[in-house]
C-alpha cells in the first residue's frame, strides 16, 4: 500500500473533467484511445489494441463508503488494494475476490474485463456487485446510471452491460459495489481426485446448503473452501472430512492472482467458461479447474476452432485468454444475429468506435 | 390503423395460431385490459395466445411486416402497467408456454417456457434440495417471463440476489422474430452481457420465449426473529446494528403502524398491535449458523430498544410471522376502496428521513399511507389508501406517489426498486436521469427496435423520435 485511504469527499483526484476534455480532443481528432490505468490487462483478456493510450490512471480515490449501508463509490483508477485496505477497517469485502495483480489491478480494469476470483460462483462477480456507473460515453457525454442501492430497475442495466465490455462502451468513470462482511471464519479442505470425480463432486458440494465459498482442482487434487460463520464452517469440515489446509497456505491467493506455477510462463493460455458439471474431451488431465467447474484454464498449443466447438458442446464459449496470436480474435464467435445486436449496441454508445477499437472483437 | 390492415393482421395471425388462439372481442379482451396496477387501462387490436415458440415467432414477423405494436404480458401481476395493450397492438399473451422444459440438479439450473409461475419451478426442483431464489410476493401466480422483464426481488434479495443475478441464459426472439441464445451455461458470455440488458427491460428490447435458471440449495434451516419498537428510527437503526455486527439476513422487513394493525386484523400472525414499527429478520443456513445468528440478532434488538421479541417456535410459526407480511398488501387494501403501491429505493440510512417526511405528506394531502419496507435493502412500498372513484382523490393518491419518488431520488436513491417503470413512472424518468441519460437509454432501444414496436409507451421516455413514434394515445400520458 502506498497511500492510505483518503476520508469521503476530501481528495482532489477527480479527473473526470480532464478524460471529457482529452477525449474531446481525440473525437475531434478521429483518434481512437486505448483506456488503461495500472497496465495489468494490457495484454490479456481481449485483442492488442495499438490505439493511443487515454491514461485514467490519476481519477482516483474512494468517493463515497457507507459501512452500514454495505456500499462503496470509487473512482475507476483506485488500485483495488485501496479499496480492500479501506473495507478491511470494517471488516467488509469485495464479494468477487478478484485478482489484484501485483497491486496493479484497479477497478475500472476490473469491471471492464469482468474478472473475479474463486469465489466468485458462491458470491458473485464484479458484474453481479456493481450497483451504477459513472460512464463517458463515446460522444464524450458523462453519465450516471444505476445508483448507491441495493435495487433499482428504472431504465436499462447500463451498469452492468459494462462488465466485460473491455472499455468498448465508455470510459468507466465511478463504480459503485455491493459489499458484504468479511466471513467470520474461513478453512479449506483437500482431497486426492481424479478430474472426472472431482467435476461431480464439486458440483454436489455446491447443491447442498453448506458454506462452500471455493472448489478448484488441479493436478489430482480437489480443494475446497468453507467461509461463513464458525459453527457452520466447523461442523462443515467434521461432516465433509479431508485434510485441513494450514491457515498459512496461500493458494487460493495465488490461484486469484494467477501466479500458482501453472500460470508461469509464455504458452498460450485458454479460459474455458462452461456449464460446471460438463465434461470437456480437450485435455482436462492438464487442466486446471476453478469456480466449481464452471471456469477452466488451459495452457499450451491448441487448434483455437476445436477448442472453441468443445466449449460450444460444454453449454459456454472460450477465450485465448494471454499469450498466443493477440491480433486474431480471442473469443468465441457469435452468430449473425447477436454480432448485429452487438454492433448496434457499439454504435449506440460510441458511434465514431472511438473507444478501445478491436479490443474485444475485431469487428466491435 | 387502416380497416384493411387490421383484418390482414387478423386472417394472418389466425392462419398461424388457429381462432381458439386469437381473441377479437372487446368483451373477451377485458381481462387483458391491464395488470395489477388496474388505473391504466386499454383494449388491444386483438390478443394473440401463442402454445409454441414457432407461433411466437410468427407473431412477430407478421407484426414486423405490418408494423404494428407488440405487447408481451406473463401473469398480468405486474405493477407498473407495463403489460398495458396499446391499442393499436397485439397483446402477446405467453401463459400458454407453460412448460419445464429440463431440470439438471448437479448442475442446479432449470429451463423454463416464460410462462412458468416463478412458485412452480421451486415446487417442482424441491425434491432435489433445490430452490429458485426471488420470491416476488405474486410468487404463486408472476411468471418467470414476467419476472425477467421487471428483474423482481422479493424479501429474499440481500441474501441471494434479484431476478438478474439467478438467471443463466435467454432464448429470445428480436422484433423481427429472430431467434437467438444470449448468457451461456456457464457464468458469463463472451460479448456483451446481453442478460444484463434484457433483464428488466420490460419487454422493450425483444421477446423472451425461453429461461434457464440458477437453483439455490434450500437451506437447512431458517429462523425468524420478530421485534417492535416504539419508534420507526429505534427499528431504522437497528436494521444498520444488524448489517453492521456482519450479519446478512434471508429476509430483513420493516412495517410501520397502519400496515402492522391491517396485517395483523387480516392473518393474526401474533404481531404487536402497539408498536410504531416492526421488524421481521429470517436467518437461514446450517443449523449451528441459525442458533448463532439467532442469538446475536435478539442481543442487537435488546440493545436497540425492541418493545417486544418473538422467535419462531417451528416452521408452522415462521410461515405465519410471514403470512402477515406476504398479505399486508390485501390487509392493507381493506383499510379503504383502492391503494396505490410505490416502490422507491433508498440508502438505508434515510429510512427515518424519508418515513418522516411521508408522513407530513400524508397529511397534507389528507391520504392515509401505509408502510411496507425490504428494510434490508432500502426498497419502500408506501402503500397509499384512495378512492378510485373519486378523481380528486386519484389525482392526490398520484401526486403523493410521485413526491414520494422525487424524494427517494433526492436522499440519493430510485424511483423503482422492482416494479419497473412500465407506463406509471414514466413521467418521473427525468427526475433520475439527465437528457443526455434518457437519449443514451434511447439509442440502446433503437439499437434493438428501430421502429420501437416493442412495448411502445413505456420504460423509457422516447425524445428524440417523437415525430415518428407511436407514443400511447394522450389520455395515458398523466401528468
């Protein structure tokens, strides 16, 4: 950490008049940008793209944390530490446990790529957090949407369109999330198991009422996580048996970041996103298995177009997630229908497609 | 429309549909005229009843041809008058696809017709341990369709989520009757996230025919805690004690005096009479975890003041400490001819302010109002007591209701928290949005249906297309 959190309202970092104004420019200019704040995507979860870079990386600093009110307003350059240092005081948390790459990794990053952590399948995604959205469209026009409560249905869920756009709809200007208290306890278990079993078995963990809050596999081994009250979390373990992780262990962290050695080095590496119980023929001995199933990493050399029919057969779709032909497309295709909507959707927020260009698809 | 339009509309739709599937009739139409909110009102060209997807989509092409409006309606337990027929429409009414299509319990989802009521998934996955998370009041009667296109809550929505966060993927039909899958079967999509758009969109941006579900494994036990207090701000702050000390609860209520004595005159659930406000707080999850729980929120409750305390004895007790919630609405309704149902959002910590402040208005407006409140996360239902038949009293019971919005929108909360906009608040859209907002919300419309066909009238105000939009005719544009 090196700031502490600033008190609500009294930080001078609102550059949100400076991104209109150089936006503005760009427009003028028929300059597309690349919107970037810590860098840590730069080179993951979409296509390259080679626009100038729009840095939003000063528009920072909580704006506005009610602790009683489970919600926190926070500009889109907050490193995420920021945030979760300022939650810890109260004993609350980011519901989505994302990836904090190194420190680098800030909100606005986070709710464009969409990325959550473990937890994610028992306690959401950042997409599922986000309560509004400060936005700047691609007519440089700054909008609010959603708001700071639990509910609200007035209008379209602009906010949460925002989630995995990778910036192609507007520049993330302020995002307000959900929160929850922070477990009272927390302890993982693991057990020896092949892929096939351990696909089952995390999905009949996850259909009984136990406070599951973690399942991955890797290598022949299940590891799940059990977070929520003491005494459910206790008689949980005694029930379920398996060995007791130390509390030192850190590899769900790890496992978050990405930084487990199976994530170490340059080979392409595939996110498979699929139904939990499908059983996918594509080298699933070398996969690794989070969310309960649900998300799957898969790391070296592989025909994208078969890949892509395997997760098709899976109930999901698949992104060459890092490393590999950055300038191709990295995800899934669309049908012709849903690539209409889409790009009619592009053109409704950015009509000049001044906004990351490509990044998440070519033709977006 | 012209004569000879309107009879191809009708030879089309019955050749598709057979007559048994078409009603013509003003009489027969009647019970399609309006949904829950019943002071919006109108009759359709014809009321289309589709058994099958294929008949959906060639309602939609035939109207697409033709040009003509489309109104999808569920249940017709909505409360915004979204499901209103235009009157130079079709009423596309999907009762009929009323089918489960699949249930895969590992997996814990469900596909659904839209026509399926959101009660009749959790009976029929009940054997698996599973369940279906929102729980709209209507759930004996809404359809999941209907549930999609407002996004509904319900009492459960602090704990597990709203429409928008239990559902998996859509099989829709565009305007032009064009089939598509958005979401995945897994946990999200790889373009934009069209479930997120779709979900509360009121039936403006493309016609859902098919649903896949989350299932929530039914929790082992759950609890209800039942406080009074002797003051709406000693119970407001002791809904933050409960969401401070790290507790979420299954379900955090609040009603004030009048709902509290009308609930208890209706289902002698054992309330307190005296009290000014009570709370009903359910604990759910392990057993351990509910004793837990348990013990900590009559702790909170003591310490904040509570009048009274009961805990539910078993679960023929926790359903009846319910059953006067779930039926305040009725309750309430015999207090006086008609009530009219708001439903502002607002940050928690305003209940007291904004309480307040009704009450005042309630005064002045000479208008009992009654109060309803998913405490737990700030979402009010006011429930306003009028007499329909009386103009006057209908244009007081509207201006209260739309003060109450405003107000809600001023303390930095919404006009909808789960009733949508529909017809009813589209007057208040400005109150929430900027111009620019509005014509942002306009151009995702437009990207959708050009020749805004679907639903037209209502969820968002249309500004800048007016000169070629069939708005609904000015006697449904109150002001």
């Amino acid at each position: 950490m090196s700031e502490e959190p600033k008190p609500a309202g009294l930080d001078a970092s609102d550059h949100s008049e400076a991104i209109v104004t150089s936006l503005v420019q760009a427009r003028e200019e028929g300059r597309p940008v690349y919107i970037s704040a810590g860098g840590s995507k730069r080179h993951i979860a979409g296509r390259d793209c080679d626009s100038d870079i729009l840095d939003v990386s000063l528009h920072r600093g909580i704006v506005d944390y009610q602790p009683q009110e489970l919600v926190i307003t926070a500009r889109a350059g907050t490193p995420l530490t920021e945030l979760i240092a300022a939650l810890q005081e109260h004993n609350q948390m980011l519901p989505f446990e994302p990836p904090l790459f190194g420190g680098k990794a800030t909100l606005g990053g986070t709710l464009a790529c969409n990325l959550s952590g473990p937890a994610r399948p028992f306690r959401g995604s950042i997409r599922d957090a986000v309560l509004g959205v400060q936005l700047i469209n691609g007519k440089c026009e700054l909008l609010n949407f959603g708001g700071k409560v639990m509910k609200n249905v007035a209008g379209y869920d602009v906010s949460r369109l925002q989630a995995g756009a990778l910036g192609t709809l507007g520049v993330i200007s302020e995002v307000s999330l959900k929160l929850l208290p922070q477990p009272e306890k927390t302890l993982s278990l693991r057990y020896e198991m092949t892929v096939g079993d351990a696909i089952e078995c995390m999905n009949r963990r996850a259909g009984e009422p136990k406070p599951l809050s973690g399942a991955f596999w890797f290598n022949g081994e299940l590891t799940l996580r059990l977070s929520g009250a003491a005494s459910a979390v206790d008689s949980t373990a005694t029930q379920w048996g398996g060995d007791i992780l130390e509390a030192a262990d850190n590899t769900w962290e790890r496992l978050r970041d990405m930084t487990l050695p199976y994530f170490a080095n340059d080979e392409p590496l595939w996110r498979f996103s699929v139904n939990p119980a499908a059983t996918i023929s594509a080298a699933t001995d070398s996969s690794l298995i989070d969310w309960g199933g649900a998300q799957r990493w898969l790391r070296g050399e592989y025909p994208q177009q078969e890949l892509q029919q395997a997760a098709a057969r899976a109930g999901g779709h698949v992104t060459l997630f890092r490393g590999g032909d950055r300038a191709a497309e990295v995800r899934s295709p669309l049908s012709g229908a849903e690539q209409h909507l889409q790009q009619q959707l592009k053109h409704a927020f950015d009509p000049d497609g001044i906004l990351n260009p490509g990044r998440l698809y070519s033709w977006l | 429309m012209p004569e000879s339009s309107r009879d191809e509309l009708k030879r089309r739709l019955q050749q598709y549909l057979g007559a048994d599937n078409i009603i013509v009739d003003q009489e027969s139409q009647r019970p399609y005229e309006c949904d829950a909110l019943t002071i919006y009102c109108d009759l359709p060209l014809l009321v289309a009843l589709p058994e099958t997807t294929v008949q959906v989509q060639q309602v939609l092409r035939v109207c697409h041809q033709l040009n003509v409006p489309v109104v999808a309606r569920g249940a017709g337990t909505g409360l915004c008058a979204g499901a209103m027929p235009h009157p130079e429409g079709v009423l596309l009414a999907l009762t009929k696809l009323d089918r489960i299509v699949n249930i895969d319990p590992l997996a814990r989802t469900a596909r659904v017709q839209p026509g399926v009521s959101n009660l009749a998934i959790s009976e029929a996955v009940a054997a698996h341990g599973l369940y279906y998370g929102p729980d709209p009041s209507s759930q004996v009667a809404c359809s999941i369709g209907g549930n999609v296109a407002e996004n509904s809550g319900g009492v459960h929505c602090l704990k597990y989520g709203l429409t928008v966060h239990n559902i998996l993927s859509l099989d829709i039909l565009t305007v032009e009757g064009e089939a598509l899958t958005i979401g995945s079967q897994g946990l999200d999509s790889p373009g934009y996230d069209l479930m997120a758009l779709f979900t509360g969109s009121e039936g403006l941006l493309g016609i859902v025919t098919e649903i896949t579900v989350r299932l929530l494994p039914l929790p082992e036990a759950a609890q209800v805690v039942m406080a009074g207090f002797e003051s709406v701000d000693a119970a407001g702050d002791a809904v933050g004690a409960v969401i401070s000390a790290g507790i979420i609860p299954a379900g955090l209520e609040m009603m004030d005096r009048l709902a509290i004595q009308a609930a208890e005159d209706f289902a002698q659930a054992g309330y307190p009479r005296d009290a000014a406000a009570i709370l009903l707080c359910e604990v759910d999850g392990t057993r351990e975890e509910v004793d837990q729980h348990v013990s900590q929120v009559v702790n909170l409750f003591n310490s904040m003041g509570a009048s009274s305390l009961t805990i539910s004895r078993d679960e023929a007790h926790r359903s009846l400490l319910w059953k006067g919630r779930k039926s305040a609405f009725p309750a309430v309704g015999r207090l006086a001819p008609d009530y009219y149902c708001m439903d502002g959002t607002i940050p928690r910590g305003q209940v007291s302010f904004v309480l307040n402040e009704m009450h005042q208005m309630s005064e002045h407006y000479d208008l009992r109002v009654a109060n309803v409140f998913h405490a737990g996360d700030g979402n009010l239902h006011p429930l306003i007591l009028f007499d329909a038949s009386d103009p006057n009293d209908v244009r007081k019971a509207e201006e209260f209701g739309s003060r109450i919005l405003k107000l809600a929108v001023q303390v930095g909360g919404c006009i909808t928290g789960e009733h949508g906009v529909g017809v009813e608040k589209l007057r208040l859209m400005p109150s929430q949005f900027s111009t620019e907002e509005l014509l942002q919300l306009e151009d995702i419309k437009h990207a959708f249906d050009p020749a805004l066909n679907l639903n037209p009238g209502k969820g968002v105000p249309i500004l800048k297309r007016c000169q070629e939009y069939r708005a609904l005719p000015t006697r449904h544009q109150h002001e």
